[in-house]
C-alpha cells in the first residue's frame, strides 16, 4: 500500500491510498457490507454510486458465511463480485454488541453465536488470521 498526503487543515488530511484492487481518496464513505453483502444492493449498484471500498465485518463473517464457504470462492472479494478494496473489522465491536453472548478471558473472548448458539473463539491471532483468509486489503486489530 502507498499513502498520498493531499492536504491537510489543522489536524484533518485528505489523502489517497493506493492497493491492488484500486485508489481510495479519503476521507471515504464506506458501504456497509456486514454479512457479504451491501443490503438490498448489486455490487454494480453499489459501484454506480461512487463506492470505492466496503466495509466487511470478521465476526460476522465467521459464523455465517464462515470463512471456508468463502475461501471455496476465493476470497471475500470473489464471493461479494466486488474487485475493488475492502476492509473488515476486527469484530471487538461484537465483545460490547453481544455482552450477554460472551465470556473475556485473557486470551480473548468467548462467543456464543447469536444465530444457533454455537461457541465461538475470538482473540486477536484469530481476528488477524480470519481477515487474512477474507482477503482483506485493509485489517483492523482487535480492540477492546
């Protein structure tokens, strides 16, 4: 990845960031793709509108469609038909959204699916790893 800074004003900056998949200028709006998908849209749509990233979530992706549907496809830009960037998050957002589904321990967090209860294990080898093999151009580390 290469960083342009454009500009700057008091503590703000525009810059674009150039990877493979493509240049984003930011700041950027990022569509929310959770599951794999910008809800009720194409990809085409969401290209149309000017999107040049998609925000995907590990967390979510793990447990549905989990990661080995997707690495069947390739990688999370194959299974989405998106070919431009995308970042996913770490999925520390879920330690906090499902507080009553989970259990820290100092290696992690304990999960208990909210879809059909399953368990889970996320700490922050695991978060990397499953962004890893989402094929994520950009990877969040997993925050408390």
């Amino acid at each position: 990845m290469k960083y342009d800074l454009l500009n700057t004003d008091g503590s703000a900056r525009r810059g674009r960031m150039h990877f493979d998949r493509g240049i984003i200028e930011t700041p950027v709006f990022m569509p929310v793709g959770t599951a794999g998908t910008v809800k009720a849209m194409t990809t085409a749509e969401v290209e149309s509108l000017g999107a040049e990233i998609i925000l995907g979530n590990t967390f979510h992706l793990m447990l549905r469609p989990g990661t080995e549907v997707i690495k069947k496809h390739g990688d999370l830009h194959d299974f989405m038909n998106w070919q431009k960037p995308i970042l996913t998050d770490s999925g520390g957002f879920q330690v906090f959204s499902l507080a009553k589904l989970r259990k820290i321990t100092e290696n992690g967090v304990d999960f208990r699916s909210p879809i059909d209860g399953s368990k889970w294990f996320l700490g922050p080898e695991e978060a990397i790893r499953v962004q890893h093999d989402l094929g994520a151009d950009i990877v969040m580390i997993f925050d408390e």
